[in-house]
C-alpha cells in the first residue's frame, strides 16, 4: 500500500498487493479475513473501503473486467470504528515501490 500527502489529503495506489502469498493480504490475512467475510466482501474491497471512510483518495488498478467491477463495489457496506482502528494499526510505515524522488522509469 503505498500512501502519498496530497493537499493535506493522502493519495493511495498500488493499494492491493494480490500476487502469491506475499503482500499487504497475505501478511495481515488474520485481520482482514474475519471483516471480510463478516461484510460479505473480499479482503481487496475492505481495504478499498478503510481507505475511503478515511477520506483517503483512492486509484485502484487492474486490467481484469471481474476485479474492476469488484473496485467499484465498496459503497454498498461500512466498516466499523473498530474494523477501521484494526486495519489503521497494521501501518508499517514501509515503502513497497520505488522511491518516487529516486525513480529513474525501470
């Protein structure tokens, strides 16, 4: 998940790291799975909906039709306080792509 100050709002991409058994999903599985399947979505769509109840500028990307109409679907639920709290603390402050001052384009 990669978070970017913007305005004083924070601008999110590369918010879902799907692949394999690494990733933002898979380490923290034991948080977002119970959430996920309480609100009968999928662990991707409640970290799309943590960062929209934070007011957080989201640009969810994919090239799969399925995945683009599951981004799309996350204003049909709402995450608890304590759902939100649960999810805010799994920050690890690390960087999962290039350092965007040092990005030469590869």
């Amino acid at each position: 998940m990669r978070l970017a100050r913007t305005n004083g709002r924070i601008a999110s991409y590369r918010l879902v790291q799907r692949g394999g058994e690494y990733g933002f999903l898979a380490d923290h599985s034991r948080v977002m799975r119970p959430i996920a399947e309480r609100t009968g979505k999928t662990p991707a769509q409640v970290v799309l909906r943590w960062h929209i109840q934070r007011g957080d500028i989201v640009f969810p990307k994919s090239v799969t039709p399925d995945r683009i109409r599951e981004n799309i679907d996350i204003f049909g639920f709402e995450l608890s306080a304590t759902d939100v709290e649960d999810i805010t603390v799994l920050n690890k402050n690390e960087r999962t792509g290039p350092e965007p001052d040092k990005f030469d384009g590869r």
